[in-house]
C-alpha cells in the first residue's frame, strides 16, 4: 500500500474513490522525482542501489510464500480487486525510493498548506475588495514562546524595528492579481500528502544532553517524533550485523517498512534522532500561459520584453479498479514548467481546474494555470545518506554523510560514546531574495501563503550554502521540538529577519517544556527522568488559554 500511495497506483486496487488521489500524486511531480532518485542512486551510489537489490530480494522471498505465510493478506486484496487470483507485484528498488520519497515530501510539502491558505486569502479579498491591503495584520506566526534550537548562537542578526513598513496600497498592488482567483480549498488525501492545516500545533520530543548535564557520566539521547496517523504508523525495530560476513554495519534502531537500514538509532560509535525541521521548501506560482502554444510567459520586468518558455507536455495512465474486477486505464495530462515544475491545477478538482483554466492574466488576456516547484523533485539521495550515517564513527563522519540529505530535511540530534552532542539540519533550503525585493515595493513583507506570480521576478536564487548546526554548546543540552532554529519567526508578520526560512514551526511551547524539567533535573538525569519527560503532557498553550479564560 505504501509503494502504491506513492506511485500513484492506489486505484488499481481500489477503484475510483482514489483516483483523484493517485491523479494527485502524478500531477505533484513524485512519481517523476521517484524515477529520477531510482536512475541517481543506481548511477552515482552503486553500493546503496546493492543494497536497494539486496532488500528486493528478500521482500520477493516473502512474497513468493504469501498464500501459505499470509492466507489472510492475500484473502484482503482479492477482496477489494474482486479477483481471486490476485497477488502482490514483486518488489523492486523503485518501491522503497518510492516509499523515502513519499515520507520526505510528507513531511516537508507545503502544498496542502498553501492551499489552504491561499483559499483564506482569497476569500478575504472576495469578501471585502476595499481591505486588500489590510491582510497583513490577518496572519502572525510568532511562537507562542521564543524558545529557538540555536538560541543566541544563531547567525543572522534581527534588528529591533521594523524597517520601511508597507503601506496598504503596496500589498493590495501585490495581492490584487490574485482577486479574481478560484477558492481552491485543500484535499484531505492521506499520506503522502500533508493535512491540510498549518503546523504550529506540532511539538515532537527530541533532545540530547551531555555527560556532564546527566549528572551520569553519560551523554543522554532522546527521540520520539510526533507523527500523524495518516503517516506510516508501524515503526519495527531493527538489529543489523553484517561484520561477520566482513561487512560494515553493525547498528540497531527503528524503521518503517519498505526501507533497507535504519532511520532512527545507533552503531558502536555514535546515537541519533529525528523530528521534522518544517523549512519552507516549496512554491506554488501563478503562471500565465500563451494562448497559441504550449509555453508559459515570463516577464519580469514591466517594461522587458515577453519570453516564451516552452512546456514539456506529456501524458501519464493511471489504472483503476471496475467493481467486476477488470481494469480501466485512464489518460491524464502532464505539463510541466522548466523552471517552476509540474501545473498541478490540470489535477485539482474539476470545479477548482475550470475556475483557473477561465482566468486570463496580463492585459494579453493569457491563460492561467498553478505550477508547484518544491526540492524534492529532482533526483536526491536521502537513502545513501542514512546508510552512510549508520557507518559514521564521529560528528564529523556524521555531517559528511548528511550532505546529501537534500529534501524532507529533519533536525537531527547527535551524541557519541565520547561525550560529545550536537545538531544539525542539513537540506535544501531556497534562497528567496525576491523577497527583499517584493516586485519592486521595498518594505513589503513576505506574503509565503499565496501563489507567487511567475512571471520571472519571484525565482529562487539557489539554495543557501548553510544549515543549522550545533555542537558541544556551552549548555549542556539541545533541545528540539519542531520550533524554529533560527528564530526568525519571533518578529511581528515575518519581518526583520535577513533570510526567510519559514513558517511551519511549532508553537515552541513543547521545546520550552522540555528545556525547563531537563534545567529542573540538571545533573540527576537517568533513563527514569527522561522517561518521564517523553510521557509529560503539560501543555503551555493550554496554560495560557487558561489564563485568558480566567481574566475574561
């Protein structure tokens, strides 16, 4: 099912109530971004893509037994395929990078979330044109606590005021082109996709301390990401020793099925854990398309010329399941946007796809469509990463490894049987210096919840050539709970800040929690206490609303 979720393969087991699922999964790009991971880690990480094979083996042995090992499995997809010979398709390398692939953009995708949020928007701007310009006092995503990953050891500077605040007619200028858009609202599809509300809610535990703040003699790893129920929800643990056979690993942790290795865990050297980071890492844009040909228009400036970027258009077939068992295949468009990426409105519902296909943009009256660019979907190496990771004897070992953790960036915490703790968040992370620029309105904040317009002066600029880290900080411990490493978000309507990271942070109470029982224990910290700090449920946001409550 897993694969499948992935793949876009879901209806061929179970009919049309999940074509719009499937058709999502294709249109977003992650079976194009699988298929370019598969050919990277076959071309350019042999050893990982051994393995890959190794794995696939041992699944298909599994498989080839299932009638007599799994009579009841075989008895659930016969059922729902109404046909009585059924059995699973042999397991092949594509299907575990399908599998990473579909967690990574789980749980760093924004497009559910955007969505949304541009649905907000829009009816905001629908319901009261003349207020255009006052939505920016509508979204503030400061934490509820400013308690930050890096603490004062950030490094980007925020300055104390806000500089060249916007006037109202600035942000209505650069919201007023998306007046006329369709209220798109958001699909609650399941994994892969992401729900559709904003994170702050989130507040996973994780933090290590060193041996001198245990009070033990050793450092102290803690990890219990905090996941949704539509993710993967079978962690199984996992001993692997290959070193009498003359191999290299020898590790013991938890995975989730259809993954060779380890995600979460520990070899003889070194311990590590996850939560997820929440960078903004993706875009949608409104792009305007040429009415007499398969090209998209750029224009960046008012006065430049008009470009045609031609599209690649193609087809892709999704199978689906008919109730008397026989298979349909149905044909869908797949247009996608060199620079931008796949137009996922051609795959939205059909109500949304017409709203969007009657806009016409620009005074030339041109055609309309949503792209979605996101960084997952080249070719990327999370896989021979982690395997790398599992081998790493020392915190630089372990970062060298991590460099081609490109996408679903995770803060990874660290601790070695030296004593030694630290952090770090390697990803790609855009570089987004259009928004200092704001289509040409200096001041204005960045607006991350609506679609970018592409017409050429919204692009990224790359990607930033650094990612939060710590190592051996002068306190003892860190801490991190889904909250914001650099702290950018602690300014009023995501201004003052140099480089904008994102808004998917949590609330920061959880991480501020946990610091105050780990800072209340200091020094008489054993597996008991930190058991008991996984297990607390205070809730600081409750406490608050608490308070408002009592005062009202």
């Amino acid at each position: 099912i897993l694969r499948r979720q992935t793949l876009g393969e879901l209806a061929e087991l179970f009919g049309e109530r999940v074509v719009e699922k499937d058709r999502l999964a294709v249109g977003a790009g992650l079976v194009e971004s699988i298929d370019r991971t598969l050919e990277l880690v076959r071309t350019e990480y042999a050893e990982s893509y051994i393995y890959l094979e190794a794995f696939s083996r041992g699944v298909n042995r599994f498989l080839a037994n299932l009638e007599k090992e799994k009579p009841e499995l075989l008895k659930f997809y016969r059922f729902y395929t109404v046909d009585r010979h059924y059995v699973p398709r042999t397991w092949e390398p594509r299907d575990s990078i399908a599998i990473a692939k579909g967690i990574s953009f789980h749980l760093s995708s924004g497009l559910q979330e955007k969505l949304l949020m541009s649905s907000v928007v829009v009816s905001l701007i629908k319901s009261n044109p003349a207020k255009i310009g006052d939505l920016i006092n509508y979204f503030d995503f400061r934490p509820f606590d400013n308690t930050f990953i890096l603490g004062d050891q950030s490094p980007f500077k925020k300055t104390s005021r806000v500089a060249n605040p916007p006037k109202a007619t600035d942000v209505a200028k650069a919201l007023q082109g998306l007046a006329s858009l369709p209220i798109i609202g958001c699909q609650s599809l399941g994994f892969p996709f992401p729900e559709c509300r904003h994170k702050s809610t989130i507040g996973s535990n994780n933090f290590v301390i060193n041996r001198e703040f245990s009070g033990t003699g050793a450092s102290i790893l803690e990890n219990d990401p905090h996941l949704g129920l539509t993710f993967p929800s079978t962690f199984y643990e996992v001993a692997l020793d290959s070193t009498p056979a003359g191999g290299t690993f020898k590790m013991r942790g938890l995975n989730l099925p259809g993954i060779p290795g380890i995600l979460i865990g520990h070899n003889e050297f070194i311990a590590w854990g996850m939560t997820n980071l929440g960078a903004d890492v993706d875009d949608l844009y409104l792009d305007a398309l040429d009415n007499d040909s398969d090209s998209a228009v750029t224009q960046p400036r008012e006065d430049a010329p008009e470009q045609m970027v031609p599209m690649r258009v193609e087809s892709r077939v999704l199978k689906i399941r008919q109730p008397n068992g026989s298979v349909k295949e149905l044909t869908i468009p797949y247009r996608v946007i060199p620079h931008h990426g796949p137009i996922v409105s051609d795959h939205l519902p059909e109500a949304i796809r017409k709203g969007i296909e009657e806009l016409r943009l620009q005074r030339q009256r041109r055609k309309a469509a949503l792209s979605y660019r996101w960084t997952g979907h080249g070719g990327t190496a999370e896989l021979p990463a982690l395997l790398n990771v599992t081998r790493s004897k020392n915190f630089t070992e372990f970062k060298a490894a991590l460099q081609r953790f490109d996408s679903g960036a995770q803060n990874i915490i660290y601790a070695d049987r030296e004593g030694n703790i630290g952090y770090y968040a390697h990803g790609q992370f855009p570089k987004r210096d259009y928004w200092l620029k704001a289509r040409g309105l200096e001041g204005l904040y960045p607006i991350p919840y609506t679609p970018l317009f592409g017409l050429g002066d919204e692009e990224w600029s790359g990607f930033r050539d650094s990612a939060p880290e710590l190592y051996n900080p002068k306190e003892g411990r860190i801490v991190t709970a889904n909250n914001d490493p650099y702290g950018h978000s602690e300014n009023p309507k995501l201004s003052d800040f140099e480089d904008y990271f994102g808004i998917g942070f949590s609330t920061g109470c959880r991480a501020k929690r946990i610091t105050e029982l780990l800072d209340a224990n200091k020094g008489r910290i054993d597996e008991k206490v930190v058991a008991s700090i996984q297990l607390d449920h205070k809730d600081l946001v409750g406490e608050r609303l608490v308070g408002v409550l009592e005062t009202a």
